[in-house]
C-alpha cells in the first residue's frame, strides 16, 4: 500500500507532457493556418491579374481558348492598342486631374485635420462627429445633387465652357474641401503631437498658420503619404466622375479611353489589346505604391495610437 501511495507522489511516476514542450507544436499549427488563409485570399487577387497578362500576350486566335500560356508571346498587342485614340492627351488629363486633386485633398485635409486635433473651440466635437456622419452616406447618393449644382455654377470661359460640365473643375475643386476620412486620420495623427510643442512656437511669436506648416506638417509625414497614395488611386482609376462630366474626347482621361476599344470595335473589343492597355495604365498606381509603401504602412500603424 505504501508503494503504491509512493509511487502517486513521486513526479517520475506519472508523464503527463511539459506545457513549454507542447507549445511550439500548437504556434505551428496556428502560423500555418495562418499562412493557409492569407495564401488563399492573395490567390484571390493574383489571379485576375495573372489571366490580363496572359491575355495581353495572347493573338486574336487563342482568347476564347481556356490556356493560361499563350503559344507565342504577342508584344506587338502593346504597340497596337495605343495605335489608334488620343492616348498622351489624355495621359496629360489624368496627370493634371490627378496631382492637382492629391495636393488639394492633401492641404484641405491637413488644415481641417488640425483645427479638430490641436485648437479648441465652441461646437469642435459636436461638428467632427457630423463630419464623421458623412462617411455613412454612400457616394453615389450625392451624384445627381452634384451633377444639377455644377451645371449651373459658371464656368467664367475655363476650357471654353460657361458651366463646370465639360471642365476639370468638378474632378479638381471637390478635393479642395477635405474628405471626412482623410478628417479623422490625420486628427487621430496629430493628437499625438506633444502640445508642448506648439506652445514653445506661440512663445516664439509663430502664427497658427505657421504653427501648421512648420510643426504639425513635418511630423505627420507617413499620414500624409497614406492620404496621397488614397487620393492618387481614386482620383488615377476614377471613371464614374469623368464619365458623367467630361464630354468632349480631348478631354478624357485615361479611363474613358479605354471604354472607347468597345466604340472602336463595335462593341465586340479586342481584350488582348484591353489588357494590355489596361495593364500599363494601372503601372503608375503600383509604382507610387512601391515607393511609398515605407509611409503608408508606418502611416496606418501609428494613426491609431493618437493621445489626448
């Protein structure tokens, strides 16, 4: 009897497993689940991208097969789908719609941006949480109230025209006046600011306006890179806006382009050339990303940690 109680206390008697040994095997096991989903949702998006290449490269006899690998490699599909259209005209419009709008978006922001984070005044928070309300509208539901305001907005002669329709000025100046979203990043950005340090600046004599530019700006760098890259994107890719105020071809922009290989086909395109427009209009939008990953993703890890 007394061996048997002896052997219950003794640890050596009775392996049950280490915990710490157990463990590397279950963070394993979870890494590569992990890496199972996150593999699975890239395949999601890789492979659209994967068929225009191989499209692109594809002759006119091998689209309607089902082969991922085209027998000969059609460069020339490259060449011929910029053979015909008004490709640097409207290359030239969506540069000047999109830098002017990134700058816009970027200044109008940030402005706003402080006035909510740094300043104190009556009514602050009661208007930021309506300006946050404003996300929950969807887009497409100030289309039409937009469209009917700027038909009727004058124009003063720009590009020949007595109304903003037909003009840049409702892709441009809409940037000017800040985005609700951009409102809230940069805010929680600049909450993190010390306040010691705009009070070192007012003792120095320096100006709310320069307080802005000299202090503020500078240290919220990787959000204003995160709100430039969101702006490039939208303003660069945009086709509903362009194709509901632009009316005249020479002032399209690269979008509506290459909507007109279905008016150049007859409505039956030629998707080999699609493709590979498509495919080099798309090149700036991943080359600004590229080199502006660093910031965006420092400025999207950060914004959240704002204080006060």
């Amino acid at each position: 009897m007394s061996t048997f109680s002896d052997s219950l206390s003794s640890p050596s008697s009775v392996t049950l497993g280490n915990p710490s040994e157990r463990q590397p095997s279950r963070i394993r096991i979870g890494l590569l689940i992990a890496w199972l989903i996150v593999a699975g949702i890239a395949l999601l998006f890789i492979v659209p991208l994967l068929w225009m290449i191989s499209t692109s490269l594809k002759d006119a006899s091998e689209l309607v097969g089902n082969n991922w690998i085209p027998n000969r490699l059609a460069f020339e599909n490259y060449s011929n789908a910029f053979s015909f259209g008004m490709w640097t005209q409207w290359t030239f419009n969506t540069f000047v719609i999109t830098i002017v709008s990134v700058v816009g978006m970027v200044m109008s922001s940030a402005l706003v941006a402080y006035s909510f984070a740094r300043l104190r005044w009556p009514g602050r928070n009661f208007l930021f949480a309506i300006v946050l309300a404003t996300m929950m509208l969807p887009e497409v539901v100030t289309l039409f109230p937009q469209f009917i305001l700027f038909s009727k907005l004058p124009a003063f002669g720009f590009q020949g025209s007595k109304v903003w329709i037909n003009t840049f000025l409702p892709l441009i100046v809409p940037a000017f006046t800040a985005n609700a979203f951009n409102i809230f990043l940069l805010r929680q950005f600049m909450r993190g600011i010390p306040m010691e340090l705009s009070e070192a600046a007012r003792i120095d004599g320096a100006s709310e306006i320069q307080i802005w530019w000299y202090v503020a700006m500078p240290l919220t760098k990787p959000a204003l890179a995160t709100i430039a890259i969101f702006t490039f994107q939208g303003a660069w890719q945009d086709f509903m806006k362009p194709l509901l105020y632009l009316q005249s071809e020479h002032l399209y922009t690269l979008q509506l382009g290459l909507r007109q290989f279905d008016a150049a086909a007859g409505g039956k395109p030629a998707w080999n050339w699609l493709m590979a427009a498509s495919l080099v209009v798309m090149l700036p939008v991943l080359l600004i990303f590229l080199l502006f990953q660093r910031y965006f993703i420092e400025g999207i890890t950060i914004t959240g940690m704002g204080g006060r």
